[in-house]
C-alpha cells in the first residue's frame, strides 16, 4: 500500500463518515437544500483562503526547488478552485465581497487553522498530510457521484460534481499522493506513523464537521 492507503486504512471509520456523509449523499441526489449548499460555498470559499495560505506555507517549508513548484502548483490549483464558488453565488446575487466579508463559522476557523498549526508545528510530509483528506477526498466523492452528472446533466449540483470529477481533479489528487509518498521516503519512520495517522484522522474528521456544518445553517433558514 501506499502511505496514503496506510493512513485511509488507518482511519477506514472517519473516511467513511467523511465521504459518505449525509451532505454528500443528498447533493448526489439532487435533494440538497439549496441553502446549506449556499451557506457551504461561501464558507468552503473562506476555507479556500486558508487553504491556499497552507500550500504557501509549503513553498515555505520547501528545501528545493521541486518542494517550492509543488507548494505553488497547489496554491495556484486552489485560487482557480476558489472560481468555482464564485460562479456558483453569484447566481443567487452574492458577489465575491460579499463571501469574503461573511463571518467564518467555528468549524471553518477550527478545521484550516488545524492545518496551518500541523505545517507550522512540523515538516513538509505533516502538512501535506493534513491537507490530504480535501484534496484527496473531495477526488474521491466527485468521481463516486459523477455517474449522478452523466445521468442527469440537468442535475442541480452539475457544475460541483463536474468540478471534482473532472481530470484536473483527479490528477490533483493523484500528485498529491504520489507527493505524500515521496515525502514518507523522505520523513518517515516506524515510530512516527502513529502522529501522522491522528493528524490524518484529525483533519478527516474536521471535513466531517464541515459537511454537518453546512446542513446545520441550511436547517438554520429553514
């Protein structure tokens, strides 16, 4: 297995409550409300921010130039994630300063300033860790659900399920694996699987959060 595989096996609970979750399962459907999708975009854009500060975080923490190009190829992957969101509100008549002024929610703040703490705490394979169940997860859930796309193109999460199904996608997640594993050649040892596991499932968890999150405020307008 791949240390990716290792750390999933490791947390096969979490992972599971994380890609399977009931946000996820209604946005297949089709039956999300639309607004805890509304209110997830605008805080997933929040989330995108932070993120983006973590892949510059890992140009940082880069001792060569390949560390530097991987840490500004995620950067630069996440500002054109972040487009994606803007599409998506600006439909309902919320502009990009709109998103940007809107209060992080505590699972938001709880989750990216984890991240931000791993990477600073620790080394290149900590943070890239930490940042692997979003890039690696969401790879996964868009390509689970792109059957629901290519069934329905009128699908009312099309352009969502298109985003993280796509190629561009897939490939992001592939890199990001094969980076995990470069950097356990690197960094690892018997001894310190057990920190990366729990930073692992620490940050799978907090995807969880984040889903839950996005039904909570949904209900909230109910």
């Amino acid at each position: 297995m791949t240390l990716f595989e290792e750390l999933k096996t490791a947390a096969a609970d979490d992972w599971a409550d994380y890609t399977h979750h009931s946000f996820v399962q209604q946005l297949g459907a089709g039956t999300l409300p639309q607004a805890a999708f509304r209110n997830y975009l605008i805080q997933d854009y929040l989330f995108l921010i932070q993120f983006a500060r973590a892949y510059a975080l890992a140009a940082y923490k880069g001792d060569s130039f390949d560390d530097l190009a991987k840490g500004q190829a995620g950067l630069q992957a996440i500002i054109e994630e972040s487009e994606l969101h803007v599409r998506l509100c600006a439909g309902w008549g919320i502009s990009r300063e709109q998103m940007e002024s809107a209060p992080e929610h505590p699972a938001t703040v709880a989750y990216t300033r984890y991240v931000l703490d791993v990477g600073m705490q620790g080394d290149l394979l900590d943070l890239h860790v930490a940042l692997a169940p979003c890039v690696i997860g969401y790879a996964e859930i868009g390509n689970r659900l792109k059957p629901a796309l290519d069934a329905n193109p009128e699908h009312p999460y099309a352009e969502w399920i298109a985003e993280y199904s796509s190629e561009d996608s897939q490939q992001m997640a592939d890199d990001a694996t094969a980076n995990i594993e470069q950097l356990g050649a690197r960094f690892l040892s018997d001894a310190r699987f057990p920190k990366l596991a729990q930073i692992f499932a620490t940050a799978t968890r907090m995807e969880t959060a984040f889903w839950q999150m996005g039904l909570d405020l949904g209900a909230a307008e109910e």
